[in-house]
C-alpha cells in the first residue's frame, strides 16, 4: 500500500511538473541579452515590472562593456537557452547574425515605428534589426542671436538661405558684436566634427543616388563640390582666421557658441547638456537645423541621425519564445512604464509612443520626422579604415583652409577611400 501511495505521488509530481512546463512552454519566456551596462539596473527593473503584470518571465543579462560580440557568441551556443532578443548594431552584425535574425515587418511591434531609416535590412527587404534609438547632428542654431541680427530659423530653408544670412552677420559682425559660426577647428578634439559628420553629407548624397547599401570599394565623390561650399561657408564667416585652423580646439568652439559669439555650431546632440548646464543656455533659444549644402531638394531634409543600438528577435528560438518577445517589445514601446523608461535612458525612440525627451535637439529630430523630412543617415559608418582615411581627410583641408588646393582634399577623399578599402 506504501508503495503503491509511493508510486501515485511520484506519478502526480511527475505530471504537475510536465503542466508546469507545458504552461511556461506556451506562454513562452524573454532573454535579452543587453549590451549597455549604463543601462543595466533601468532594464532589470522594467523586466520585473513586466513580469509582475503579466507573469511572462523575462531575463536581463548584461555584456560587459567592450565584449558584447565575444558573450553573443558564447551565448546563442546554448540552444534552447539562447537569447531570444539580443543587439545587432551594424552591416557587420548582420552579415555575421543574419541566420538568427527574425524578419520583424508583420509584427505589431514593428508597425509601431515612426521612421524604417535606423533598421537594417536583408536582401529581400526583411526588417532584420530595428533602431531603438538613435542620436542627431546638425547646425545647433542660437535662436536669440539669429533674432538680434534681424532673421528667425525659419528664414533658412536651404544653402542659399544658410548663406545669405551667415555672410550678412559675418560682414556686420562688428556692430552685432557676435559672428556667425563658430570656429572649424582642425586639431583632433575637433576634427572630427568635419572629417566625419560633415563629411557624411556628399557620402550620403552620393550612396542614396547609388543605391548603396554595403561599405563600397571605390567612391566617386558626386557631391565633394557641394562639401567645399558648405566648408567654405564655415570657415570664411567665422572669426577665427581659416589659417589657424590647425590649432583651434573643441572644446574652443564649444565656448565660443555657449558665450553668445557665434550664431551658429555644427555639433549634436550630445552637446546639450554643456550648452544648458555648463554655459546656461536656454531651451528656447536653442534649435538645431539641417546641414545644408546645396543638394537639389534639401528643403525637405532633415537633420543627420543614426544609431548600432538596434534589436534582433532570435528567429531559431520557439515559437513561444518568439511570440513572448514580441510581446514584451511591444509593451516597451507602446506602456507608459517602457516609454518613460525609454526616454530616461536612450533620448529618443522612433515609435508612435515615445515620450518627449529634455533634450531639445532630440525633439528637433523627431519634428522634421514628424513632417515627413527625410532623414540623413549616418552613411559614414561604411568608412574604411576610418581613422587612417579622416586623418589624410584632415591633412588635405587643414592645408586647403590656410591657402592649399582643394584638388588635395578630392584625392584624400576619393583616391584614400579606394587605397584604404584595399588595406583593411
């Protein structure tokens, strides 16, 4: 009798634990393996809140900052236990993770996007990774000053426009007590600004007349006459000499914008934590525009964003998995508490929910989305041997600026392209 009681009890743990995981099989479960640590508790604490409400378990496991592709591939070696939702940033991660990639377009999830620019695409149009977040570079424009000189932002609609009003504050700079850009610095805390931002204007012009969508062997430069416009604009409607360009710093230019100097500052939105709480410049004079550079149909351009934080659905995980995680993305972007959280940590998110964030250059970006501008993406991620090819870049118009041949800085851009394509 003992053994038969034994026996009975054993058989209904047995299958109260098969319902067990039958029931967790069908509701499914999420792994995301996170690749942020900055951004580590606020996940942890959004996972258990979902969790309370909905009893779907969800799993936050952070990479270590600088590991992330060596702990994914540790990671999807698991199986079943793999990550259902991980981060595929880039061409690269694709070109690597493509077979795990779920095509995210049908999804409830991905109808929820406000803009398909930051995602990444398969060969036949599958929406393979989805930008969560993204940040943006433009002119930062002080609108306080613009008003001083007689103009408002909506004034500049183009390059003719950006031009008109930067050579007329630049000429009259002595009674306004203020110029109009400020200083294009060539030394390595500035450089940058132009040998990759800047420079990502007659990249992304000429890879969207193209069709490019892989790092390209050779560039034509198309639009490098439209680059030395807009350089020429910058360095000759400034009050830093275009010849000492070579020593002028950031963090120089930075001062130069937050003291009320200069009217306009190609920068993004990174910067505006130093312009309102080390210089104290208000939100409402604040306001970043497009780079403009003479392209046909620029007006309706929109300021310059990009983003690698873009999210993947395991697509060998089950069923279940899948569903669950689909499931948990689209309660982030549509909640209020996966919105907030969202806000908190990334700025903008390009869905129908996000929330309004404090930085004001966000805002921007998400208004001309909002008005169907076209956004500028950052064409410059597919830079061969990017620091090799900036510094020659740097060279050529540090050179050009103080009196050299424009010629220099063609053959830097185009002739360094090829020969820094064939060395990586």
């Amino acid at each position: 009798m003992k053994k038969f009681l034994a026996l009975l009890l054993s058989t209904m743990m047995v299958l109260g634990m098969a319902g067990t995981f039958a029931s967790a099989e069908e509701t499914g479960s999420v792994y995301y393996l996170n690749f942020k640590p900055e951004a580590e508790e606020a996940w942890q604490a959004l996972a258990k809140t979902y969790t309370e409400l909905t009893g779907v378990p969800v799993t936050v496991v952070t990479a270590a900052s600088g590991t992330y592709s060596e702990t994914l591939t540790v990671e999807m070696d698991k199986g079943a236990s793999a990550p259902t939702l991980f981060q595929c940033g880039n061409q690269q991660g694709l070109d690597t993770w493509g077979d795990y990639c779920l095509d995210l377009r049908d999804t409830d999830f991905y109808k929820e996007l406000t803009t398909e620019e930051f995602n990444l695409f398969g060969d036949n149009g599958e929406a393979f990774a989805v930008g969560y977040c993204y940040e943006a570079f433009g002119i930062i424009v002080n609108k306080a000053l613009l008003a001083e000189a007689g103009y408002a932002v909506e004034d500049i609609t183009n390059f003719e426009s950006l031009k008109a009003v930067a050579e007329d504050i630049h000429a009259r700079s002595a009674e306004l007590g203020f110029d109009a850009f400020t200083s294009s610095g060539m030394d390595g805390s500035s450089s940058w600004r132009f040998s990759g931002h800047l420079a990502n204007m007659p990249l992304y012009y000429e890879f969207r007349d193209d069709g490019v969508t892989e790092q390209p062997a050779t560039i034509k430069g198309t639009y490098l006459d439209n680059f030395k416009a807009i350089w020429d604009l910058y360095i000759n409607n400034a009050a830093t000499d275009p010849t000492q360009l070579a020593s002028a710093t950031g963090d120089q230019a930075l001062a130069e914008f937050g003291e009320g100097k200069a009217v306009f500052y190609q920068n993004g939105s990174w910067e505006y934590a130093n312009l309102t709480d080390k210089y104290g410049m208000k939100d409402e004079d604040l306001v970043m525009i497009p780079i403009y550079c003479g392209v046909e149909g620029e007006e309706e351009a929109g300021l310059c964003c990009g983003t690698e934080n873009c999210w993947a659905v395991n697509s060998q995980a089950s069923e279940a998995n899948i569903q669950a995680t689909l499931d948990f993305l689209y309660w982030v972007v549509t909640s209020e508490e996966g919105t907030t959280m969202m806000a908190e940590q990334f700025g903008p998110i390009p869905f129908k929910a996000a929330k309004t964030s404090s930085n004001v250059f966000f805002n921007d970006a998400n208004r001309y989305i909002e008005e169907g501008k076209y956004v500028v993406s950052w064409a410059f991620n597919y830079t061969p041997n990017v620091d090799t090819w900036r510094a020659a870049v740097v060279a050529a118009m540090t050179q050009y600026s103080a009196g050299g041949s424009w010629d220099d800085v063609v053959t830097a851009f185009v002739q360094g392209w090829a020969a820094q394509y064939a060395n990586q």
